[in-house]
C-alpha cells in the first residue's frame, strides 16, 4: 500500500483515539507492528510520538484561550490568579517528572531490543496487556469528586506525573491513566478531562524535540507530514464531540474488548 495512504490512515486513526481513554499509541504500535513488520520498539515509538504532533497542534486550537492565559501568567506570575498559578506549577511540575519517567523507559526499551528478537505477536501481546490494565481502571473508577483547579497540590503534580511518565508504555493510555488518576484524587470529570489534556501537550512537544529531534531526517517525509495533517484534521473534527461523550460513556468495556480482540489475533 502506498505510504501516503499508511500514514494517512494512520493519522485518522491518532486524530480519533488521542481523545479517548485508549491508547492511540498502542493502536498505532498494533498496526505497525502486525502490518507494516516494523518490530523495532524504538521506531514504534518515534513513529507514534510524530504523530502526536497532529492531535498537540488540534489541542493548541481547542484549548487556546486557556493556553494563552497560561503563557501570560508564565511571564508575569506575581500578577496571576491562584487558579492560574496552580494550574501553570502543576503544570511544570508533572512534566518534568513524567519526562524523566518516560525518557528512562524509552532508553530502557532501546537497549532491551538490541538483545530480544521481537516479532509483531510480541509486540501485540504487551500492547494487549497494558489496554487491558488501562480498560479495568476505566471501569473500577467512578467519578464522585468535587475538587476543581483551584484544589491542586504539590503531591497531585507528583502523582500526575508518574502516571504519565509510565504511560510512556504502548498500550497504557496517556489519557485513560491520568484521567483515572485525578478521578481518584477525587476531581471532578469536566476537570479531569480538561487537566488530562493540557498535561498532554508539554510533554508531547518536549518529547519530540529531546526524543525525535536526531530521527526528523528519517521519519519528516511527504506521506508523514500527511499523517500529521490528517491527525491534525480529524483531532479538530472530533475533540469536541468525543469529549462531551466520553463525560457520559465508560469506555473502560471498550478498551477491554479491543484488548482481548488482539489477544485473539494471536491465536490466527
């Protein structure tokens, strides 16, 4: 198939998934490995962390007058509000944490590979495992929080940001973890989900400049830039809707039945 297709596919397929609490970098890491025979860890996850730029640039669009507010109050934080600042340290704070976190898992992963002979089954079985891990928390977790922003603490940054940090992992959902996370420190829905995602972008786009800066020669081409695009396209398209309905649907079930679908790809 032609390679702007893939990625245009694949892109689709990011701009959908980064807004619901399951692993867009595992389904992206599932079709790579099982249909393109890319086996190299290291690669799949350059390839699934470029794409994220698509969805970073539709998160920018949406939630662009919190960010602009954010950015303001980085440059003159003595004048910010409490709510403002609160949210700009948790901020700071959980992103150098999950940074760390997801950068010794990353490396640890790289040099694993040079002494295991992975196959796309392998790769599927992880991923299946981690989607599983994340579908039982979405189900177990029920949201009776009343904490907004203006409640956070130095231990929810800590906390937010090991669990982003270990979402690093293909298959635990970036989104799903943190999002169950916050709802167990007893947040709110609206507010977790708007947490979850502002935390996303920070650690995307430092990800790429520390993680992918070296690989942009070899994975910038015309069909990724494609990629990105319609990641980009179909993030606007969706984020909104898929939002609203992901405050009224457990997806946790979903999650599980797609986990024990590529469990069963393995018996074929």
């Amino acid at each position: 198939m032609n390679q702007i297709i893939i990625q245009f596919i694949l892109g689709i397929i990011q701009g959908i998934t980064e807004w619901l609490p399951i692993s867009s970098s595992g389904v992206i890491t599932f079709i790579n490995s099982n249909f393109l025979g890319i086996t190299k860890v290291s690669e799949l996850l350059h390839i699934a962390l470029f794409l994220h730029l698509g969805t970073f640039f539709a998160a920018i669009v949406y939630f662009r007058k919190d960010i602009h507010k954010l950015i303001k109050s980085l440059f003159n934080y003595r004048k910010s509000d409490l709510e403002t600042k609160k949210i700009l340290n948790f901020l700071i704070l959980s992103t150098i944490i999950s940074g760390a976190i997801g950068l010794a898992i990353i490396k640890t992963l790289e040099s694993f590979e040079s002494h295991l002979e992975l196959t796309g089954k392998t790769i599927t079985f992880f991923v299946a495992i981690f989607l599983l891990i994340t579908g039982y928390l979405q189900i177990k977790i029920k949201s009776q929080g009343l904490r907004k922003e203006i409640h956070l603490r130095k231990n929810d940054s800590i906390l937010l940001g090991i669990t982003q940090g270990l979402a690093s992992l293909p298959g635990l959902s970036r989104s799903g973890i943190t999002i169950s996370t916050l709802l167990l420190r007893k947040f709110d829905d609206t507010t977790a989900l708007r947490l979850s995602f502002l935390m996303s972008l920070p650690i995307v786009l430092l990800g790429n400049i520390f993680i992918n800066f070296n690989k942009f020669a070899q994975i910038t081409t015309l069909a990724s830039f494609v990629g990105i695009l319609a990641s980009f396209t179909f993030g606007i398209a969706t984020i909104s809707v898929l939002m609203k309905i992901s405050k009224k649907i457990n997806f946790g079930y979903f999650v599980l039945i797609f986990a024990l679908l590529m469990l069963g790809s393995l018996l074929i």
